[in-house]
C-alpha cells in the first residue's frame, strides 16, 4: 500500500520532518507500506525546511537584527530553480522574544527585510515569504527601511524601529528600495484574511499574543492607520482593507502596496512546489495531521485541510493525526478527512505531550496502520 505522509509541524514539540519520521516508523513496524514523506509548512516555522526537502536547494545563513534589536544569525533557502524562500519568523518570529520581553512598540521585522537584501546580492529575483509566527506589529517598516525605505518625520529626520514609531511618520521615500528589488517578484504565504486595521485588524486581533495591552493596541493601531495614510499618499492607492494586509502585524500590508507581492494561501503555495497532487494522485492512503486539530484548520485553511480537499479531488482516505483534537474539529470530515486520532494514550499534561510527541505518535501511527492492513 502507497502511503503519503505529508504533515505540519507539532508547533514547539515536532518539526514537520520528525513527524514524517514518527510516522514512517510506526507504519513501518505495522509493514505492508510504501511509504513517501512530504514535510509541509504553510508560512511559519519550518517553510524553509520544507520547500527545501520537497524541491530540492539549499539553507543559506545569515547574521541579521531580530526582532528586538539585537544580531544574530538567521536563515533562508534557496531552491534549485533560483527562487528564495525566506520565513519570517527566523528573523522576527515570535519564538525569539522570551514571553517577559514582547513588546510591539519596539518589535521589529528589520531582519526580515536584511534576509531579502542578502538573498538579492546573491542574485535572487523570485521570492517566496513565509509570514506566519511574527512578534512584530510594525506593519513591516522595519523591513521597508532595510531594503533601503526611507520614513521620516516632519523634522525630516528617519522614525526608529516598532511599530511605536509609525505614529511619528510625515512622508515615505520609496526610491532606495525600488533599485535594490528591481526585477524581483514576491509571493506571500499567509493564511489569514485580516485587513490592516480596526477590530479585525492585525493589532485587536494579534496584538495581545505579542505583549499588547489594552492602551498598546489603541496605540498601535492609530499607528498603522496613521502609516497607511502616508504611504497611500506616496502610491496613490490604500492598500488597509486588502484580506492579508493585517497578516504578521501588518507585513502582509508592506509586501502588497511597497513590493507588488501575490498573497497566497501557505499550503498552497507548499504543494504547488512540492507538486504534491501528482503524488496523492498516485497514492492509496494519505496521512497529515499538526499540534491541534479544530475549527480553524479548516477556516483558516491550514495545511491539512489542504491536503485532504487534494485528496477528496481524486478519491483517496486521509488519516489525521494530531497533537490534540479541539473544538470543531469534526468540520474537517466535510472537505475529505476520512479519520481523526490525537496521540494521548492516556491522560497527561500538554507539557508531557510534547515532551513524548515522537513516541506516542510513532505509537499511534503503528496502531491504526495494524488496524488498515488487517482491514486490507
């Protein structure tokens, strides 16, 4: 039996590869399978990783700003093609902030913006941007002014760094950036549809998750407001209301009204350059799964249920098998999930989950492949 194992990451216990790997093993010990391993991601940790192990390239690092301020090194890929995958969440994810530190006011997507310069020196011209797990609410000017944006006040002097100094912004000069991404073309990956600003905007939404208070988020989004309203004036077109603009604190925003970029769903953009249709075309069985499985995997398309509707299109089961199965989880049944299993055997803290996530979903993954071979 062809089985497919192309699943996300366990966020903050499995990469996505060591889930290909617990999976493998246990369908292994089970035998009778021919197994073929797809790591995905759609757009945070783990992008590069699996564009590389799907397409084929190399990792490329690089010493950058994070995202408060301080140099380190960083990463991207480049694929065989040429094309640079960047996520931004190695240069200004949230995972590199410790939780008594996060702050949008002074968070900053300034690393992100070096990884693109870096990746162009090198003669990059088409880009893929993974923005999911951003600490920053800065509505990607960090990464403007990296690329060589200048924003200044009315004093004509540059703002600083945050999204607690977009409020301070007169005027936007695009020119430096626009010979430094001449040529290049960019594709977002992002899974959400926020627009820019107000209650569903990247700030009353995101914000509190990045260290936002109450008074933060009237703050910041006054601020986002405010440098929408700047750079419309510059482009003669407002970009705020676009779906995606509020994505990673409004990077999403920058990436469509200063760079021209397609935003694209993540799991789509992954399976195209994975060409993963033509593999669970050929398949018998399907199996995907991520840390938590519930109603937003299939609202906010995230990457099983992106999986399972390609496979619905040509008949074949998908097998789910996550870290956890909450709240809606059920909807996934609706777009061609045939199965749903969580790896607790037996009850324990989230903590000793992710501690065991490898053995118990190795485990589990054994069990139900007994279970298919016996019902083959």
């Amino acid at each position: 039996m062809k089985a497919v194992i192309s699943p996300d990451s366990y966020k903050g216990s499995l990469t996505s590869e060591k889930v290909c790997g617990a999976i493998g093993e246990g369908l292994n010990r089970a035998a009778g399978f021919d197994i073929i391993k797809i790591p995905i991601a759609d757009g945070g940790e783990g992008t590069v990783d699996a564009f590389i192990s799907a397409a084929g390239g190399e990792k490329v690092y690089a010493r950058v700003k994070g995202p408060l301020g301080d140099v380190g090194d960083s990463f991207y890929g480049i694929l065989g093609d040429g094309t640079c995958v960047i996520e931004m969440a190695a240069a200004s994810g949230l995972g590199m902030v410790p939780y008594d530190r996060r702050d949008p006011l002074i968070t900053t997507t300034f690393g992100t913006g070096e990884l693109i310069k870096d990746a162009v020196k090198r003669g990059c011209k088409n880009f893929i941007i993974g923005i999911g797990g951003s600490s920053t609410n800065d509505c990607g000017a960090g990464m403007l002014q990296a690329l060589g944006v200048k924003i200044r006040d009315e004093n004509g002097d540059e703002i600083g760094l945050g999204g607690g100094e977009l409020g301070k912004a007169a005027f936007i000069d695009i020119s430096g950036m626009q010979e430094i991404t001449a040529g290049c073309r960019f594709t977002v990956a992002c899974d959400v549809d926020n627009p820019l600003c107000g209650e569903n905007g990247a700030t009353a939404v995101y914000g509190p998750q990045k260290g936002a208070s109450e008074e933060m988020i009237g703050l910041l989004d006054r601020n986002l407001s405010h440098f929408a309203d700047i750079t419309a004036e510059s482009i003669e077109r407002d970009w705020r209301d676009y779906p995606g603009a509020g994505a990673a604190g409004g990077l999403g925003f920058a990436f469509k009204a200063l760079l021209n970029a397609d935003m694209e769903k993540g799991i789509d953009v992954v399976t195209k350059a994975a060409h993963l249709e033509d593999v669970i075309k050929n398949a018998d069985i399907v199996f995907t799964g991520e840390g938590n499985t519930d109603f937003q995997t299939v609202r906010f398309g995230k990457a099983p249920a992106g999986i399972a509707r390609i496979a619905k299109k040509y008949g074949k089961p998908v097998v789910i098998i996550s870290g956890g199965l909450g709240k809606g989880y059920k909807e996934l049944y609706d777009v061609g999930v045939t199965a749903m299993f969580s790896v607790a055997d037996q009850p324990m803290s989230l903590k000793e989950a992710m501690d065991k996530g490898y053995d118990l979903l190795r485990d589990r993954a054994e069990d139900i492949g007994r279970l298919i071979k016996a019902l083959c």
